[in-house]
C-alpha cells in the first residue's frame, strides 16, 4: 500500500473530536493534496525510452526505435548534454528528445552471454594433457607473464581454435583456462551473434568485445563458431549478407587487439572444415588445437574423474571399462557414470557394481545410435 493511501485512511479514520478545527483542516489539507498528487502520475504520458546513434547538430540527433532511425529534435534544456549512445526518454507525438536516463552500453549484452568466474580446473579434465599445455602456452602465459613475451621479442597468438568431435571437453578447456588465469569468462554461441535487424549484429559484436575490455583480463569463448564463420559465398539474400557483415565486424575486432592485451578469444567448432580461411590465419585464430576422442589411457582418467566422489564396488574395473567404451566421448563416459548411478538406486543400492556400469555402456551406445537414426530420418 501507498504512503498516500496509507495517509488517506488514517485521516478517514482519526477521531476528529480529540483535534481542534485547524488541525482538522491541516489533515484534511494534506490529505487532499497527497491524492491530487497521485491522481496526476496517472495522467503523465508515457515517454519512450530510444538510444542516440547520431549527432546531427546541437538541436537534432538521430535516434533509433524498433529497428528504424529518426532525425528528432532536442528540447532546449539537454540540448548540450547529448551525446553518441546515450539512452534518452523521447516524447510520443513530436519523438522530442526530452531528457537523457544513462549511457546506452553494451547493446544489452548481458541479456545474450554468459559472463562469469568459473569454477572448473584442470583436475577436473581427463585425458587432454597435450591439449592444456597448448593452451597453457596461448592463452595463460601472455594472461599471467607478459614480460616473458616482451623479453623474448615475440607476440602470442590472440586466440585458438579448439575443434573435434561434439562432447570431447572443448569448453571445458575454455573455462579451466580462465579459472587457471582467474579470467572473466563470456560465453557465445555462435548463431546468437546474427541479429535481426540490419546492422545490429556487427554492433553485438562490438559491445561483446568492449564488455571483455571492460572486464580484463578476461576470455571470449565463441562455441559453434562455423554458423558465423563459415565460407563466403556469392548469395544475394538479405540474410547472407547480415551473416557476413556480422562476420567482417568479428574479424575486425580480433584484428584490432594487442598481442599482450588482457583478453583472448578462444574459438570452438566441429566443422573446421567448412570455416573461412580468414578467421584462422595468422594474427587471429591462428593456434589450431584438435580435440580427439579419448584414447584408452585419456578414457580411464575419465574414468577416475566421474567415479571419486562414487560408492564403488570392489568388483569395478576401470582399465576394462576404459576397454568397453571405446570410441566414446569424455561427455559420453560422464553419462556411462550418471546411468551406473540410476541402475543400482532402482535396486535400493547405493554402492555401484560392475554390472551397473557395463549396462550403462550398453545404455549409452543404445541412445546414440537412438539418436544418430532420428537425426537421419526423423
């Protein structure tokens, strides 16, 4: 309840004889211009909120609404305190800019990634040493050493591209390397960065890499980078051309950082084989770092991983499991774990056997190629 109502009944319910005349008449007063008050915020025209993308001159800007761009004018009182990006309230009938509410930032990127610390370090990867100590040396040493590079006289990568099969740990390797660096982690995915109106994903683009600057040191890690960074082709649709814009700002932005600056970019993607050329020549993605299907040995680290915090019994075998599921992927073994898990609490139990994990194998490889069939002919 409002002040104002809370006001009003505690006049209507006063016991006025206690009170003489002219306190009466004050309460009454009061009371009476508290509401007249609160009936005229429910008159007031709504304004609408618009951001500057232009200065024209001191008494008109452009602005832009839904998509589209207006030249309006500036009432006198803000006519000098406008400026490039500033998210302003504007009046509906004249769109009269009437009064400037903050700094437009970051194109509302925080509605579209995920930016945090991450918690995952590398004891929790199995089966990748060679791949960490790749990305030891691209990402951690220029994040945590830069005299290093400096002394030396050599410039490091500005960032990677992590590609293999889908479920291998790729973005796990992103964020163990931003806990490792104690880095601010954003996450893209890739399709997300084409915006629908013209124009506005290069900007998204733009506001992702300004919010990394902001945040330093920090790690941009763009999953599926292959649906904005696939090959150009010579498609006149409209959409194709957003999608290459949006591409051409994403290249410009790589381009234009320091080699011993504070952010990285560290890319992801299961088709290398369709990407441009341009995004991982030398001076951007130019560190290409694949990620395989565990081998034995990377699978039995799995392995070790999923089960430590597991009730095992004594008749487990992890070196035959490892032998079991071959051709599985670290996300795979991770599942192989979470079924073993359900098969022995459907028996009351809560130690795990041999028998519940060689049935989530048989689960697992069951499921995939369940899916592999739906995804041929469904």
């Amino acid at each position: 309840m409002s002040s104002t109502n809370a006001q009003a009944i505690d006049a209507g319910d006063m016991n006025f004889s206690a009170l003489t005349p002219d306190e009466e008449n004050d309460i009454l007063k009061n009371t009476i211009t508290d509401l007249q008050k609160e009936v005229e915020k429910f008159k007031n025209t709504p304004y609408i909120v618009a951001n500057v993308v232009e200065i024209v001159n001191p008494d008109e800007v452009v602005i832009r609404l839904n998509g589209g761009d207006f030249c309006v004018s500036v009432s006198d009182d803000i006519r000098n305190n406008i400026k490039l990006d500033d998210k302003v309230l504007v009046e509906q009938k004249s769109l009269t800019v009437v009064r400037k509410i903050g700094v437009s930032k970051h194109f509302d990127v925080s509605n579209f990634v995920i930016c945090e610390k991450p918690h995952i370090n590398w004891k929790s990867i199995g089966g990748l040493s060679y791949q960490i100590n790749e990305i030891n040396e691209v990402i951690e040493l220029p994040l945590l050493k830069p005299e290093l590079f400096k002394k030396t006289g050599i410039e490091p990568p500005k960032g990677v591209l992590l590609y293999g099969p889908p479920g291998t740990g790729k973005t796990l390797l992103a964020k163990a390397a931003a806990t490792d660096t104690n880095s601010t982690f954003i996450e893209i995915v890739g399709s997300e960065l084409v915006q629908k109106f013209i124009g506005e994903g290069a900007k998204f683009v733009k506001s992702i890499f300004a919010l990394a600057k902001e945040k330093a040191p920090s790690i941009i890690f763009i999953d599926e980078l292959d649906a904005i960074a696939a090959k150009r082709i010579e498609i006149g649709t409209s959409g194709e051309r957003e999608v290459q814009r949006t591409f051409m700002q994403l290249l410009s932005e790589i381009d234009g950082f320091k080699h011993l600056g504070d952010v990285k970019v560290i890319g992801a993607t299961n088709r290398i084989d369709i990407l441009d050329p341009a995004v991982i020549r030398p001076g951007r993605l130019d560190r290409l770092i694949k990620v395989p299907l565990p081998d034995e040995e990377g699978r039995h680290e799995i392995y070790k991983i999923h089960t430590s915090k597991m009730h095992l019994n004594k008749d487990v075998n992890l070196n035959e499991l490892s032998r079991t599921s071959k051709d599985m992927c670290g996300a795979q073994i991770k599942s192989v774990c979470t079924e073993a898990g359900y098969f022995a609490i459907r028996d009351n139990r809560y130690e795990v056997n041999m028998d519940d994990f060689l049935s989530g194998v048989k689960k697992v490889r069951s499921d995939k190629k369940s899916h592999e069939f739906l995804k041929m002919y469904g």
